[in-house]
C-alpha cells in the first residue's frame, strides 16, 4: 500500500506535468473566458451582487452584451481546442506522455470556482429551494416564489411558482448549503459546487477504474467523459446536481463489478436516485455485472428478473427511507412534468412545432399547442419502447451498453433536452467500446451541444446571428483538422462482468 508521502509526491508530479502542457492552459483559458461572458444579461439574474460592481466600472450597458458573448465564443473554441489536443491517441502518436485526467480537470476547472453559476440558474433554484426549507416549507408543496426577496428574484421567472422534481437528498444538501453560506443568497448558489464537485470527484475517480475492469483504455475514457467540456461546463460551472447523482451511479456499478455482489450497488443507486429518480434505471441492470444472464429459457430468464427486480426493490427501499425520514415525503410525484414546461430543441418538441404551425394556421387549434403536447407524448412512448428494446438487446449480456444507451435514448427523447442530461449516458459510453466511427459521432454531438448553449447564450443577449456564424467557423476548423485524427486505441476485449 502507497504512503501517504509517496501519494503527495506522485499527485504532485502530475500537476506539474499537467501544468507544463500548453493544451490544459489553452482549457484554463477556456474557462475563464467563459466566466468573464457569463458576466452578462445572458445568465446572470438581476438580483445578482455582481451588478453592483459592473454598475461601478459602468460596464453594465450593451458592453457587457457584445464583450460577453465574445468572450463566451472564444472560450468555446479554446475549450474545445484543448480537448482534442489532449486525446490520448493524438499524444500517443506525437510521443508525448498521457496526463493525469484529475490533474487536468483541476487547472482547466479553476477559474469556475471563482465565479456565478454559468449557463443555467439551476444553482438558484437549488439555493431558493434549501432557503424554504430552512422557513419550514416544503419546497414540494410551494415554488421559491412564495418567499419574495433576492432567494426568489434570483431564480429564472418560469420557476418562480413550480415545486421541485428533485430527490429528497438533493433538498436537504441545498439546505445545507444555505446553511453554510449563512443565509447569502447569492453565496449560497455558488456553493452548490460543493456537491456538485463531490460528483466530479467520482466521476474522476471511477470512470477509468470501470473502464480498466471491462478492458477499455482508461486514458481514452477519461478524455471523452471526464474531460469532456460539457461535463466541465455543466457539472463545475453549472453546479447541476445531476453530477451528484451520475458519480454515485457510476460508485454503485464500480462497488459491483469490485466486489462481485449486486446488493451493496443497488444500495448506493438508491442514494443516487434520491438526488435525481432516473439513477433507478441502473439498478435494474446491476446483477449481470456480476452473473450475465444468457438465455431465454423460462428459468433462467424467471431468476434474471427476479435479481432485477430485487435490486431495483433495495434501491427503491432506500430512496423511500431518505424521502421518510427526511420529512419531505414523495411531493416530487406532482412535479414529474416541471423539467417539460420550457421549450427546448428536443427532437419530439421541434417536430410538434413544425407541424403545429400549419395546424394553428389554419384555425385548427386556438390553443396553438395540442400538436406540441401529441408529439410529446409519443417522446414519452419512444422512450420507453427504446429502453424495451436495449433491455432485449443488451440488458443480460452488456449491461453497461443497456444503461449508456437507455440513458442517451431517454434524453433524446425527453419533452425538454439539456446538456448535462445527455451527461447521465455519456459517460459510460466509452465503457461501452464504440466504433471509432460511434465515438466520432459522439465528439460532433459535443460540439454541436457546446453550439447550441453558444446560440442559446446569444439569444439572451440579443447578438444570435454573431453567435451562429462564429460558432459555425469554429466547428468547420475543428471537422477540418480535428476530426479526421485518431481518436481510439486499443483495448482488451473483456466482458463487462470485469475480470
């Protein structure tokens, strides 16, 4: 076993490695241009403290939009061009050692945590959240709006008056939080990252230990999902607590395929999913970790489903306990649609619009979205039938396929689509062995992801058409001369059950 001197010594030989490397400061650079943009109209709310002083330095005018979102762009790309100057395939070929992915998530991050939340006011509605409680209110039985002041005014208008989808752990960490930050309102939204950093961590720390036992390349995994600069944006700028919830599903899959024992994962799938509820959807798969199941014949397929069901019931146990003795109950049952009331470039939505026009055109509709809700609707039933189908073709032989995929699936067809959902699938992706030309797929889908929050930060600022044509230069150089690179390398061909 390592000293304690020996760790020191070697954590630091990788900081110093990382920090020698022109790409991680390209990243760190990345980022704090990306802080210094979300000093803007865009996303910081007007009962912010931080307008005080851009009101002082009288920069709080159309200056702030136009060099905002400049900034914004130019991080983007910076962000963008460190991450492919870090793929481990393209080090390997120009002889260069590979990096400690934690080494480098450390610089790249830093300037983050100096700032606001970035590109979401999720943190806000997490702050205003903890703040009711500490009033004795349940924030699944009222939305941040019933308590006016700056908790309130700093939450994003369409979630003023809506209770909270989100588990009962979650609450209670804002609570804590709140409590922390000495009742601060703006404090306490940036110290949401505490959390959100501890799933980071997890994510960090697992995501090539589970890579290593299913016998894919841990510097390749690490590179694609834990340095991707979604993950950095979302997950350390955001402050989302989808972090928490992806690195405690990922600590449940790594304790089972460690310790060959399905319950004690289903157990901490239950943490997970008292963060967020969809985390339950691994539970099911975790007892092929352990014993693949491979036939169909009726005992052993009666055994397969009797495991799976017991591990998502130990799951389910634990999440029903947390939500008792927590005092906040199931409340978020009546918040299940709140994540659908905004509309976003989901594929299901975009469809119901561009049908909805000529219906409501024509007198067909006065309500002008029956189409939108139809279209939706038959999202909600692709899900599930999608999931079905992963379950059939993956489930008992390739269960880290199942939950990639089923998580991906889940997000594309969801009413509303966000980055960091696609986040809850992806980082198991790379476990999952895909095709170079699958893993080429994914990168694209990372850039446009990364152009759309561009386009959406754009729009709130009044300055799109600047944000489209930059950000389509930016991706055609990166198709150009990044793309076409190596991005794989090789792995050992052992099954997910690990060894």
């Amino acid at each position: 076993m390592p000293r304690v001197g020996e760790v020191t010594r070697a954590a630091w030989a990788g900081l110093r490695q990382a920090a020698a490397t022109r790409a991680v400061w390209f990243g760190f650079l990345g980022s704090l241009f990306i802080l210094i943009g979300s000093l803007s109209p865009a996303y910081l709310p007007q009962a912010s403290p931080v307008w005080d002083a851009l009101r002082a330095w009288r920069i709080d005018g159309p200056t702030t939009r136009w060099f905002g979102t400049i900034a914004t762009l130019v991080g983007l790309a910076l962000m963008l061009e460190a991450w492919f100057r870090l793929r481990p395939a393209r080090r390997r070929a120009l002889g260069q050692p590979q990096l400690r992915h934690w080494a480098v998530l450390a610089i790249v991050s830093l300037p983050f945590l100096l700032g606001p939340p970035i590109f979401s006011h999720d943190a806000y509605s997490y702050a205003a959240h903890g703040w009711l409680i500490h009033n004795q209110l349940s924030p699944y039985a009222v939305g941040p709006g019933i308590l006016p002041g700056y908790y309130a005014d700093q939450v994003a208008w369409v979630w003023r008056g809506t209770t909270a989808p989100y588990g009962p752990l979650s609450l209670w960490l804002s609570h804590g939080i709140v409590n922390i930050a000495g009742f601060d309102p703006y404090l306490s939204a940036v110290l949401m990252r505490i959390p959100a950093l501890l799933g980071v961590m997890l994510i960090g720390l697992l995501v090539p230990r589970i890579a290593e036992r299913v016998g894919v390349d841990p510097a390749m995994a690490s590179w694609f999902a834990v340095l991707n600069p979604i993950l950095v944006i979302d997950f350390i700028g955001g402050a989302h607590n989808d972090s928490q919830m992806t690195g405690l599903m990922l600590l449940g899959i790594w304790v089972t395929l460690r310790w060959r024992h399905w319950w004690p994962g289903a157990l901490i799938i239950g943490l997970a999913a008292s963060i967020k509820q969809p985390a339950f959807l691994a539970a099911v798969a975790l007892p092929f970790l352990v014993h693949p199941w491979t036939s169909w014949r009726w005992r052993p397929t009666a055994w397969a489903a009797l495991k799976s069901i017991t591990s998502l019931g130990l799951s389910v146990a634990v999440f029903a306990g947390i939500s008792v003795i927590s005092g906040l109950g199931f409340g978020w049952i009546n918040a299940i649609n709140v994540p659908g009331m905004v509309d976003t470039v989901s594929p299901f939505t975009v469809a119901g619009f561009i049908v909805q026009y000529p219906v409501t055109w024509a007198g067909l509709d006065p309500t002008g979205r029956a189409v939108i809700t139809i279209f939706r609707g038959i999202g909600a039933v692709a899900a599930v039938l999608g999931i079905v189908w992963f379950a059939w073709r993956h489930l008992g032989r390739r269960p880290l396929h199942f939950i990639s995929y089923s998580f991906l699936w889940f997000a594309f067809c969801a009413p509303a689509i966000h980055s960091w959902y696609l986040l809850w699938g992806a980082v198991l992706l790379p476990v999952t062995r895909p095709s170079s030309r699958a893993l080429r797929w994914a990168i694209v889908a990372t850039v446009i992801l990364l152009g759309f929050n561009a386009m959406n930060f754009g729009i709130r600022n009044g300055l799109w058409m600047m944000v489209l044509i930059s950000f389509g230069a930016s991706y055609w150089a990166v198709h150009t001369h990044e793309l076409s690179q190596p991005i794989t390398a090789s792995s050992r061909p052992v099954p997910e059950s690990g060894r």
